[in-house]
C-alpha cells in the first residue's frame, strides 16, 4: 500500500526518510534473526537475556551506520533542494533505488548465514578478490540457492516488506519556490549531521568512527561479534582500508626481547636427516572432531569417528593433543602450513604484502639439492594456489589441466563437477608424478572432495556410511578412502622409508559437539608426523601446543636446514613445551595460547582470559584473576602482533643483514 504523508513539503520528505531508514533497520534487524536460526547450533547453547539485549543494542548502532551507507543516495535524492524534481515519476525512480540498495544489502546477510559456517565471520571486501577467479561459482551458487530454499523465501518477503512499507513523499503540495529552497537547505543541513553521527556510530568528539572490531564490547565470545555486525557493514568498512597497521606497544628492542620470528640457529641433531623426502597432505576440512582417536573422551568414551585410516596412522605417529589451524579458511592455510604465516586481521594473499620478498618449506630446501611439486586437483588458477606455491618456491605445478592431460585417468569425468578432480584418483595421479620426480623432493598435496558442497563419486553413493547428522561425515570418509589407497601404494614406492609425512586439515567446519563450537574449538585440527623408518616416535604429545605455523620449522628441523629463515612457529621438536604456544584470529580479537591458558586480546585490552584445559567450553572468563599469568601472555600477544604487522609492512618476511646483526648482539 502507498502511503502518503498529507502535510508539509519540509514535513512530508523527512517524514518520509525517518520512516524509510526505520524500515530498513527492522528489515536488517529480521534477515539477522534468519541468521542466528541458520547458525542455532553455534549461538543458542551460550545464549542468555543479558547477552541477547547486549548483543540487540550493539546489532541496532551497526544496522543504523550500514543502513545510513546504503542509503546515503537516496536520502540525499529525497532531500535534494532541486524544484524540478517533485514529479512522481522521480518519486517512483527513488522507490526503485531504496528497494534496490536495501534488498542487496539484506542478501548480502542471507549469504552470509551459509557461508558463515565456514569462515566464522561476516563477509568483507577480500571476499570479492578470494574468489576473482573461480569461474564455477554460478553453478555453486544455484546448488545452495535450492539447497537454502528457504533463505530465498525469507529474501522475497523482505524485499516485499520493503516494497510495500516504502514511505512516498507527497509531491502534490506546492508551495512558494523561495520556502521550498530554504525547507530543504535546512533539511539537509540538520541531517547531514545526524547522518555522520549515525554512520560514525558516536557523537563524541574525538572518537574513530565504529569498525569491525568494536562489535566485541557487545559479546561474550568473538564468534558472536558476527551476531552484531551485519554483512553491509563488513563490506563497507573494509573497502581501501589499510589491512596491516603496525602498533606502537613497545620499543624495536622490547619487541624482539619479547617475540622474534626470526629462526637464526635451527636445531641440527640426531632427528636430522638430510636428503629426506618430505610429503604435505593438507587435507580439506578435516576437524580433528571427525577423528575418533583424538576424541576418545566424547559420547562417554563410545565415540569412534569418521576417519578410519587416519586412526590407524596416527597410531603410528606423533600427534598433538592440543594442535590448532591459524584460520577459518583454505587460502589461510597455505601461507600458515608452508610458511609460518598466520592470518592476521586478512588472508595474507589477498593484501599487498603478498608481494614482498618471502620464502617457504620448498625454497629453503632448495640450497640442500631438493625439488618440488604442488598438487591441487582445481582449475589451476583456483584460490590463488599456483601463484602462493610459485611464490614460496614450488618448481612445478599439478592441477586439473595436468591431471586431464594424463591419458591413465578419465580427465574431466573425474571432475566433482564444482571444485576439483575427486580425491582418490587425484591422490593416486601425484604418486605417478613422485614416481618420477628427483630425490629428495619436497611435495605437497591440497586435497578438495571434502568440500562444500558435500558431495561422493557414484560408484560410493551407497558403499559409504551416511551418519553423525552432517552431510560433510560421508565426504571425509571418501577422502580417509583416498588418503588410505595413497599410503598403500606409496608404500611400495622405494622413496617411501625416507619420507617424512605431514597430514593436516586446513581449516575445521562443520561441527557436533559444544567442544568444537567454542572459540577455540572451531581452529581445532589434526597435526600428525609420520615417519615410516621410525624416526619419530609414535603417541601423542599432551606437553606441547601446537600449531600449523609450527610445522615448517619442524620439517626444518628434520632435514637439517641449517638456514636463518623467518617463520611465526616453533619447532615442536626441540621448542621447550613450555614456551610452545599457538596464535589465531578471530572476529577483531587476538587469541594467544600458552600453556593451559588461552588469552583474547581486541588489540587495546585484554577481554578474555580461560583456562582451556580444565574449561574446554570456555565458560569461566579469569580475567583479571591471574595478573601476572595474563600480563606475561599479554605482552608476548602485544610483540607478535606488532613483529607481524611490522614485517609486513616493511617487507621483513626474510632475514636481513640487520636482523641478523641485532640477534647476535
């Protein structure tokens, strides 16, 4: 229904604008109530009244800045001091606008209640830039489009509350040109104001404008920041900004006193082997939640998982009891796995610092006689992969055009039909090349199927086992099938004994258990070493924390580099336990892990303090209660943030003739 406010010009138009922008705030605030049902599992177990109106005032001051960004054309338009525009035909043209803009911005959240589940954030700009190159997306998006039907019922009745609630000023008063010209020079004068006050988030003098990282004041956990932010919002903020700002906590010196990434003097010793082959599988989403063997605790001790293989090879490994990813997605585990590089603030491809001099796992190899090889069943451009794995060093590179090129495989019929070749063959394809490739070598394998959209080849849609209520527990058990197939024939593979294996996830997803839906608990993954000639001990280390960042300065270690590098990790093998720690990123908040204690830091203060071994779901904030624990852990947060940001910046991502000067000082 139109609805027409009978009164004056000046009256009619602001009127019309309040109620237009009140529209759209209870518009933004319904397709947020859709995103927490979508995502129940994640928010409701920590949910209570307090927390919920916390979380409403804080979702109200974000929803009014992002609606007043969308908006800011079409109440400019509204208030306009231009005669000649009282037609309603440009009165129908700004209808159009308003429904436009406000049904993209409510879409843009409808999206993010899915992909939310895989990020554990909301959407910003380097979203757009991650997937520039996947030409396969029109097809995903039309399978979640069916998939989410419901989702694209709730975005039709909100662009339909938005059409029919519209306000349409009255153009039909006319009154003298000289009061209309001051009527709405004085509009524009009061609201423009209002407007900067509302898009700014305060009207206190001196204050920066509301970014991502303040919705944390308003919750408990930092995954529920992404409960008071909306995606506009996200989106909006993050355009042009400067992604790696260096903090100013301490002095150069206290810095590198408290934290350096810089390795001078790896760790040569009776674990080094020089000449030994190396072998990265980073497998897609595999949460350590879906490996019974680290979770012997769950479902009273009956619980068994999904990963049958990787059981019985982490039997014979060494494996971490307390080992976590460094982000929430597939393009954060590369730099994280292969160089040492945690996501802070960004994905690290995504930034300009993605052009500074580095190295990696395969280019400080090189000098000791190794070759390399990076495999990823996608399109070859998929995820920014080739060009990270060129820029660390791989000298060859295996995707989906190389596989098709094979004529021992079936090509694109091997195709998932979204991603990647199916894991099992792909596996099987990188063998035929190490078969041929010069020892020792350096190799490393992304592995897709177990990637959204969940899916199995044919000929296992029945064979394997549907259970656990997740569509992803049919996938990893095809991928355990793949990963158990590749370690029988390389086994017969005479490079096989002098071999050291890393098997990986890249990021968790989707989750059962409270355990994994904590803070924490969503960077919780599988690290496993195998060494097939019994290098390394098999069981599992409860003494260390581990992280993906660790695992290039551990393979380091274990083929005897005995190059300066730098990397923010440890080697878990000669690192004293107690000073082995693990760093992660979350919604604007910095969480550091050290011994039993996991601090949160939002880059100003402290804001969490839990003992995470004895506390695993995170309910009991000491904050406050272990000063000097929590002041230690702090100031070690503080160097590594500002060494990261730092070196980034100042393009330090390899030694230089300064660093090494000042650690031998």
């Amino acid at each position: 229904m139109l609805m027409k406010c009978r009164c004056s010009l000046l009256h009619s138009r602001v009127v019309a604008g309040v109620l237009n922008v009140l529209l759209a705030m209870l518009v933004m605030m319904l397709s947020r109530v859709v995103f927490y049902c979508e995502n129940w599992s994640t928010f409701a177990p920590w949910q209570s009244w307090s927390l919920l109106w916390s979380e409403v005032r804080g979702a109200l001051m974000f929803d009014l800045s992002a609606v007043l960004y969308v908006n800011g054309l079409y109440l400019v338009l509204l208030l306009l001091p231009w005669h000649g525009k009282e037609r309603p035909a440009f009165h129908r043209a700004l209808r159009w606008l308003y429904v436009a803009s406000n049904a993209l911005a409510v879409g843009s959240n409808l999206c993010d209640a899915v992909y939310f589940q895989y990020t554990g954030r909301r959407t910003t700009v380097s979203v757009l830039n991650e997937f520039a190159a996947e030409g396969n997306l029109a097809g995903i998006f039309g399978t979640e489009l069916v998939r989410h039907w419901y989702l694209v019922l709730a975005f039709a009745v909100l662009v339909a509350l938005l059409w029919w609630g519209h306000v349409v000023a009255d153009s039909s008063v006319r009154p003298p040109r000289w009061r209309y010209y001051v009527s709405q020079v004085a509009a524009l004068v009061v609201a423009a104001p209002l407007a900067i006050v509302g898009i700014r988030g305060s009207a206190t003098a001196g204050t920066r404008p509301i970014t991502v990282s303040n919705a944390a004041q308003w919750v408990n956990r930092p995954i529920e920041a992404a409960l008071v932010l909306n995606t506009p919002f996200s989106i909006i903020r993050s355009i042009g900004k400067k992604v790696f700002v260096t903090p100013h906590y301490m002095t150069v010196a206290e810095m590198q006193a408290a934290y350096s990434p810089l390795h001078l003097h790896p760790v040569v010793d009776s674990l080094s082997r020089p000449g030994r082959n190396v072998v990265v599988l980073i497998v897609e989403s595999m949460g350590k939640e879906y490996v019974g063997s680290m979770n012997r605790d769950l479902d009273g001790g009956s619980y068994r998982g999904y990963m049958p293989f990787v059981d019985s090879l982490a039997a014979r490994s060494m494996t971490f009891r307390y080992s976590f990813a460094n982000g929430r997605k597939s393009m954060d585990a590369m730099p994280s796995i292969l160089a040492g590089l945690p996501m802070m603030v960004e994905t690290f491809f995504l930034t300009p610092a993605s052009l500074n001099d580095m190295e990696g796992l395969p280019s400080l190899l090189k000098p000791q006689g190794y070759s390399s090889a990076f495999f990823h069943g996608g399109h070859n451009i998929s995820m920014g992969f080739s060009a990270f794995a060129h820029t660390i060093g791989y000298e060859r590179y295996y995707g989906l055009d190389e596989y098709c090129q094979s004529p021992k495989y079936h090509g694109m019929d091997d195709f998932d039909g979204k991603w990647a070749i199916w894991d099992e063959p792909f596996l099987q394809y990188m063998l035929d090349v190490l078969a041929t490739q010069r020892e020792p070598f350096v190799a490393t394998a992304f592995t897709a199927s177990s990637h959204h959209p969940y899916g199995v080849p044919a000929q296992y849609a029945d064979s394997l086992r549907d259970e656990g209520g997740r569509e992803i527990h049919k996938c990893v058990r095809y991928t355990d099938l793949a990963l158990r197939r590749f370690f029988e024939r390389a086994q017969r593979q005479p490079w096989y004994r002098n071999t050291v294996f890393v098997i990986v996830a890249d990021h968790t997803n989707q989750t059962s258990h409270p355990v994994y839906q904590t803070d924490l608990g969503l960077y919780s993954v599988p690290i496993i070493l195998f060494t097939p000639d019994g290098t390394l001990p098999a069981g599992e280390r409860t003494d260390v924390v581990a992280q993906q960042t660790d695992i290039t300065p551990t393979l380091l270690h274990l083929t005897g580099c005995r190059r300066p590098y730098v990397a923010f990790g440890s080697d878990l093998l000669s690192t004293p336990p107690e000073q082995t720690w693990a760093f992660n990123y979350n919604n604007g908040i910095y969480q550091l892990l050290r011994g039993s204690l996991l601090l949160q830091f939002n880059g100003e203060r402290t804001v969490g303090l839990y003992d995470y071994r004895a506390d695993p779901l995170l309910r009991h904030n000491l904050r406050g209660t272990l000063p000097d624990q929590q002041q230690a852990i702090e100031h070690q947060l503080k160097a590594l943030i500002q060494q990261y940001m730092w070196r980034m910046n100042d393009n330090r991502l390899t030694p230089r003739p300064d660093d090494l000067d000042a650690a031998t000082r």
